[in-house]
C-alpha cells in the first residue's frame, strides 16, 4: 500500500513539474538508469545472437557462478561504506577453500594432507571457517579503528600474512603445495548437490546459501542498529561518534563480518571448483569490489544497498556468460570488462558532483 | 591514556600470536622465504658455497615439488643454501639477487619470472658475471628458439636445466591423438564424424601455454590425418581464437571450471552438440573442468566419461586418472630436475666446471650447457 502511495506521490511530483523540468527528469533517470539500460541492451543483443543465452540452463549457470561470489561481494562491500576497502578477501578466500578442503577429503583419497583425520562433520567445519575468515577480519577491524590505518594499507599487510600461512598450510605432511582434492562425496553433495530441478536442470545448493545469506546481510544493514551505525560511521565518523555511536566497535564488527563472508566463500568455491591450491582465490577480492561499485556502494563512503551489491554480482556474471556465448576475442574482454568498471563509477560519482 | 595502552597491548598480543602461528604451522614445513639453512653434516665437504635458489612463485605447484626435493638434496650435501620467492615479478627476483650476492651468494640457482625473455636473463647473467659467480637457471626459459645461444653462450659459467617447451604439447598431443584413434566413435557422442574439443589455456603470452595450446591439437589432428579421420573441430564454431583463457593468467581450476559450466549451459546432449574431448594446458585446469562435468553427471568414474588431458601429473589428477575421471597427463619429472640442479651444484662444491659428468643427460644441439629433463606421459601405469 505505501509503495502505491509513493509512486502516486512521485507520479504528483511529476506532474507539477513545467516542460524543462520534465526533460531534465527523464535525462537525469536515464543517466542514473544507465547501467541497468545497458546490462538490458546486452541481454537482448546477445540473446538475438544466440538465443541459447535465454535458455534455462544458461540462465540457471548465470545464477549458480554468481551465487558462488554473492557472501565475499556483500562482505566487502560492508567495508567500502565505511569508505574503505578491503584486499585481504581473495587470500581469505583461498586459505578457507583449502582448510574446508583438507577437513572434509575423502578417507579412501591417497594423497590425503592430514590421513589419519576422519571426514569432519560439515556444520563443524563451517564453523572453522567462519572462524578463520573472522579472525583475519577481526585483525584487520582492530588496526583499522585503533591505530586509524588506511583499510588499504592494513588488509594489503594481512593479505600477504594470509597468503603467507596459506602457503605453509598446503605444504604440510609432505603435501608440497600439491592441489587438495579428492573431497568426500557428503561435502560435494551438500555444496554442489541439489534439492529442487526447473525442468531437467538442477539448481546447486550453494545457490540456497547465498539467498540465506542475502537475506542475513539485508536484516543486518537494515533492521539492526548495527547496520545504522555502520552507515553513520561511513559518512560521517565524527559526527557518528558526537551522537554515542562507538566508531570503532562498529568498524571491527564489519571487518569481521566481512571477514566471516570470505569463509562462506571459501567453503562454498572449495566443493565448487574440486582443487585448492595456493593460488585459489586470487584476485577474487577485485570482482567483488568491481560488483558493490557497479551495484552504487559507493567509495564516498555511507550509501549503498544489499540488492545492488547482489546486482553488482549478476551484472559481472552476466557480462562474463555473454562475452563468451558471443564468442568475443579476449583481448577484448579486458577492455570491455574495464570500461564498464569505469562506466559504473563515473555514474555513481556524477551524482555527487550534481549535488555539490 | 589506559584505553590507549590497553589497544597497545592487545596489538602487541595480537602480532604475538600470529608470529607465533605462523611458527607452529610452519615448524614441520620447509623454510619460508628468506630463513637460511644450514646443515653442520658430519660430511662436512660442504665447502664455503653460499647457495642462492630463486624461485618464480611458491604458489605453482609443480615448482613446490622442485623446491621440496631440492631442499632435500642441498640438505643431504650439507650445503648452505637459501630459498627466495618472487612472487612471479621480475623486479623482485633482481633485488633479491643483488640482495643475495651482497650476502655473500657465491652459487645463483634461478626460476625465471619473466619466461623466454633474453632481456631478462641477460640482467641476471651480467649481474653473476661482476660478481664472478655460477648460475645455474632452471624450468623457466631464458631464451626462445630463436635467440638460442644469446644468454647460455654469454657466460661460460651458466647452465640451464630445464625442459624443451613445445615437447610437452607435443606429447599430450600424441597421446591425445593416440586415444582418439582407439576410441574414436565412443567419444564421438552425437556421431557427427567429428569430435568438437574444448581446449583451456592458462595464460596469455607464456611461451608454454603457447606451445601447449598449439602443439596438443596440431598433432592429434596429425595422428589422426594419418588414420584417415577427420580433424578437431573447436566446439564453438564463432570463437575464432579456439581456446578459452585464463583471465588472471593464473592457470586455474576456477576459471576451467567456470568457462566450463558456461559452456555446458549451451552445449549439451540434450543440445545435440556435446563438447567430445577436453584439453587443458595443466592439471589443475583439468581438475576444474571435471568438477563442472560431475555437476552434470560426468566423469563420475563409471557410466558417461568425457576424456579429459592435462599435463604436470599432480597426485590429484593421477588419483582422478586412476578413477577413471580423467584420460592422460604428462609428467614433469621434479625430481629428476632437483637431481640435475644438485648435481651441477655439488660440481660447484667441488671446484670442477658446471657440466663436468653430465654427459648423460639430454642437451640442447645447439647449445652445450642446456639440459633438457624429459617428460613422460601418464595415463596410469607408473
């Protein structure tokens, strides 16, 4: 009812507005709209060039790779609306694959890291990695309120302790940086298994995870005072600490929910992709910086929305699917890649300027 | 002022622990970038030589296996040796060289970041040279085809032990083609008469991904044209560039398995246009695809197989070789490359030149101090 209400009250303002200010309306959505415009425009030219694109199969695979990148996007994207950034994410990301890895290997796998530890039971497990990736935020959150270190300076530092521990970690019991595989069935059933079809076509359960963790990220940012805080202190830390919100407390609780996300990610990629190694998870933090940009988080710190980090992600994988089902040159991947990252953030920033 | 000291010490907890961590966690492994080594052995001949190993990466996995055997060596020799990560950039590999040699480094034994780049190894020789040292590269090309000669030849206290980069695509080719002969109308699923390959590579500009990418489908269809049946055909007939890249350049399971899922959206059995054969510049691009075809019932060890070709031979992928996941690998022989290294190394040790008693080993026709380690195929026999 107030959603109609609202549109009656915009449709009122709309019309009370003269001819000019009409035009500059319709320019200015059209703007603030572009990006969705484009991704719709792409859609449909690359459906029209291959009409595969639209089939449920495919769009079930858009679904499933975006899923994958859905907890360290919203993690992340926590620490950019308190107008930082975090680097750590992708290494997170590989150290919690390989840990849910070597936990949860097949008993009969030859190569096992630990052979003599029985498969772990899997809520244990998560709650490792959970662990893990709060911990490291944690660390991160701490040096950040407290010595009010750059977050880019910070997670570029645990960054490399992380990747440093992660290198150790798969060179255990003669492991010797060999790829961690040979996962138990329960494990690969649980994360890629499926419990619901469309049609012939299975829908992976770590798609279910991510809509649980969509719906735990958007009650946090919106219906806990945790989430008010948060977007206080992102723009504006000092006028957040003259109204009794404690700045620092708020910002190591996000870094470590952030940092908890990445272990949802490393678990989830660890079933998905089948073999961790140290390389696992590199670069992943760039993505998902690129997905909350795309989606309005923006770097000014304070704003963004749950559902646009979410259409960050799509918007990515969408991009990713079409170029190939377009079979586009690679070479120009990159450029269109970077274009749009450029694209998204020079939109996002317009609106700031405007307002000045 | 309290709250201040509090956060001062919680910090210095905090970096105590994971200093600590690190410690325990690493205890059992081996040496982590830049702890020395030194083995008081009762063999004693260890000498003054002052070993400086400079590896491109500590994160690939092939070169982990070079490093652990390696170190065994060195160790067993008792001589005092190094290890040094430059975390695939150049610039870092040189300053830890200078570094090194300012140190007292009296043997380089060098992975190069930047591969086939006689720029690059030019640097690193002329920096041996003022110092009047040996240095021994190893795996990663210093000179292409081309320019062979330019860098070995330049200074006659190098070596290189490495492999010949286009016999790896040769052989997985081959063997590839080898296969198809054998089995070719149960891979070819929708009995077109020809098999539509998908073929992952792993980097941009690295000569091996290059020659891997070319070599693997050239001469398969060479084996083929010789048992007159038609050639490969890339399964998307619009990607003119007929491979799929690794975007990070990164060689990795997660970009194979991605493309793959990708591509298992549009072609398909229900689609009549199942991707027939899968190539992949390693194994771990090899372990990705596999996983994206178990999420659709493949290559579950029985029932519908599509052949998979890696190379490397990493316990994951000849443990999936042996299930019955995966058709071939070829291996890289770490050990024996850490044998050569050593070998060179103890000549060092002893005074004697470089390449004394390595007249057993391959080398290069051109080039007398180039030693080619040979690769094998694996397809499950040991």
């Amino acid at each position: 009812m107030k959603a109609i209400a609202n549109l009656k009250t915009r449709y009122a303002n709309y019309q009370a507005l003269d001819s000019k200010d009409k035009t500059t309306y319709w320019k200015e959505s059209l703007l603030n709209n572009a990006m969705y415009l484009i991704i719709i425009v792409a859609v449909i030219y690359t459906a029209v060039h291959n009409p595969k694109f639209l089939t449920v199969s495919s769009i079930v695979n858009i679904i499933s790779l975006s899923a994958a990148n859905i907890p360290i996007a919203v993690g992340i994207a926590g620490t950019i609306v308190l107008t930082g950034t975090d680097l750590s994410a992708g290494r997170v990301v590989g150290l919690t694959a390989c840990i849910s890895a070597s936990l949860l290997q097949a008993t009969t796998y030859a190569t096992k890291i630990f052979p003599n530890l029985p498969v772990m039971p899997i809520p244990l497990v998560i709650l490792i990695v959970l662990a893990v990736g709060a911990v490291v935020g944690l660390v991160n959150g701490f040096f950040v309120a407290h010595f009010k270190l750059h977050p880019f300076i910070v997670t570029l530092a645990t960054q490399l302790i992380v990747y440093g521990i992660l290198l150790m970690y798969i060179m255990l019991n003669g492991n010797n940086g060999q790829p961690l595989s040979g996962l138990d069935q329960s494990f690969k059933d649980f994360v890629t298994g499926h419990i619901v079809k469309i049609g012939s076509v299975p829908i992976p359960n770590y798609v279910w995870f991510a809509v649980v963790v969509i719906i735990f990220m958007w009650f946090v940012w919106n219906k806990t005072s945790f989430g008010k805080n948060m977007f206080a202190v992102g723009s504006n830390p000092e006028a957040a600490n003259v109204s009794g919100v404690n700045v620092a407390k708020t910002t190591i609780l996000v870094h470590t929910l952030a940092g908890a996300m990445y272990g949802i990610t490393g678990f989830i990629e660890s079933a998905r992709i089948g073999s961790n190694q140290a390389g696992t998870g590199l670069n992943y933090e760039c993505d998902a910086i690129a997905a909350c940009v795309i989606g309005g988080v923006s770097f000014v710190g304070g704003t963004g929305k749950i559902s646009g980090v979410v259409m960050g992600v799509f918007v990515l994988r969408i991009i990713f699917v079409a170029l190939n089902f377009l079979s586009i040159n690679m070479n120009m991947q990159y450029v269109i890649k970077g274009l749009i990252i450029l694209f998204a953030c020079a939109i996002d920033m317009r609106k700031y300027l405007v307002r000045k | 002022m309290k709250k201040r000291l509090m956060a001062m010490l919680l910090c210095v907890a905090m970096t105590a622990a994971m200093v600590v961590g690190c410690g325990g966690s690493g205890g059992s492994s081996d040496s982590g970038d830049g702890d020395a080594k030194e083995e008081s052995s009762e063999g004693g001949a260890a000498s003054d030589l002052n070993v400086g190993v400079f590896y491109y990466t500590y994160s690939d996995t092939y070169i982990a296996s070079v490093r652990t055997a390696l170190d065994g060596k060195l160790e067993e020799k008792g001589i005092t040796y190094q290890d040094y990560d430059a975390n695939n950039n150049q610039t870092t590999q040189n300053e830890q060289i200078d570094t090194a040699i300012q140190t007292g480094a009296n043997l380089l034994i060098v992975n190069i970041v930047t591969s086939g780049s006689v720029d690059a190894s030019t640097q690193i020789i002329d920096k041996a040279k003022a110092a009047d040292i040996p240095v021994i590269f190893f795996n990663r090309a210093v000179e292409d085809d081309d320019t062979e000669g330019q860098v070995l030849g330049s200074y006659e206290k190098c070596a290189f032990v490495g492999t010949d980069a286009p016999e790896a695509g040769h052989m997985q080719g081959a063997m590839i083609g080898d296969y198809l002969v054998e089995n070719y109308d149960k891979v070819d699923l929708n009995k077109d008469g020809k098999i539509s390959y998908a073929m992952f590579m792993g980097q941009l500009g690295n000569a091996e991904a290059i020659y891997r990418t070319q070599y693997a489908v050239e001469d398969a269809n060479a084996k083929l044209k010789e048992n007159e049946k038609p050639e490969l055909v890339f399964f998307d007939e619009s990607n003119t560039d007929k491979y799929q890249v690794d975007q990070d350049g990164a060689w990795s399971a997660a970009a194979a398995n991605n493309y793959m899922t990708t591509n298992l959206s549009q072609y398909n059995e229900g689609n009549n246009n199942m991707i027939e054969l899968i190539i992949c510049n390693n194994d771990g691009m090899a372990e990705g695809a596999i996983a994206a075809l178990n999420d659709k019932g493949y290559n579950l060890g029985e029932g519908k197989t599509i052949p998979v070709f890696g190379v490397d031979a990493t316990d994951a992928a000849k443990q999936l070789i042996g299930d019955g996941k995966m058709v071939g690998t070829i291996k890289q022989d770490a050990d024996g490359m850490a044998d050569c290294i050593a070998a060179l190394t103890q000549n060092a040790a002893d005074g004697k030149g470089l390449m004394d008693g390595t007249d057993s080993y391959n080398k290069s026709d051109k080039v007398a101090n180039k030693i080619y380690i040979p690769y094998g195929t694996y397809t499950g026999e040991e």
